[in-house]
C-alpha cells in the first residue's frame, strides 16, 4: 500500500499555524467552501497541502484588504475556472479605496471636533461633563459616518 499523501502535507493545525489563524477558521472556511474538502488519513484527520495553506493565505489577505466572504468566494470561483479577474478585483478595490477614503475623513472630523470639545470642557473648570454635550457631539457626527450600501 502506497503513501497516498504528499510528504508536504500537513495536519490542520500546522497549516493553521503556518497561515497564522486558529483551527475553527480553517473549519469555517470549509464550511463557507473558501477551502475545499480536504483529504483525510484512514484515522480521519484532514491533510492540506501547499496549495491549501496558498489558498487559506490568499484569503487571509483578501480579508484583511476588507473584501467580504462572498466577494473572496467569487475571486477564487473565477480563477478556478481559469479566468482573470483581474478587472472585477480592481473594481472591488477601487469600492473598498473609497470607503477607506471616506472613513478616514469622517474619523479627522470626529477628532477635530472631539478635540474642540475636549479643550472646551478642560477650560471650562467643571469636572464633569454633561452627558448631553457628549451624547450631541456623537449625533453630529452620525449624519457623517454613514456606509455606502453594496450595490
């Protein structure tokens, strides 16, 4: 009976360890079919391979750059089929660019005005700060902080 799995393979937790992220994310990725079903040993353990652990980083990083499951899903769906989708990432980019784009702006107004109010209230001697300056301060800034919907 031969070896019928790659001397590079790897149990889950290695390639959990390698990919940096913990075991039930590695499950949960199955579950989502980001990662396919893997092979498994006569005892039951799941082997990855190189290309698991290439795939479970592609998604790592598609993660962390703020595309969505289904987004990463569509990515991966496309390049397995053999096709580029090199415009379609450009343009989920490009969204993601411009929200990035927005939060910040909404973040350097709620500090500018955190930071008027801050010295406000240092100056003003009291040594406590009324509840609805801080509580109207926040509602300012709600009209500014909305998220574009998905289209």
């Amino acid at each position: 009976m031969g070896i019928w799995f790659s001397l590079s393979s790897m149990q889950i937790g290695e390639l959990a360890r390698q990919a940096h992220v913990n075991i039930q994310t590695v499950r949960f990725y199955e579950r989502q079919k980001l990662l396919p079903q893997p092979a498994r040993k006569p005892s039951g353990y799941r082997i990855y391979s190189e290309s698991d652990l290439r795939r479970l980083l592609f998604i790592r990083q598609a993660k962390a750059l703020g595309f969505s499951l289904e987004e990463i899903r569509e990515i991966l769906s496309m390049r397995s089929r053999g096709a580029c989708p090199c415009g379609r990432v450009i343009n989920l980019a490009q969204r993601h660019l411009e929200n990035i784009r927005e939060t910040i702006r909404n973040l350097a107004g709620f500090e500018r005005e955190l930071s008027r109010a801050v010295r406000k209230w240092k100056n003003s001697g009291q040594p406590r700060l009324a509840a609805n300056e801080f509580c109207a301060l926040i509602e300012r800034t709600m009209g500014t902080n909305k998220r574009k919907v998905k289209q």
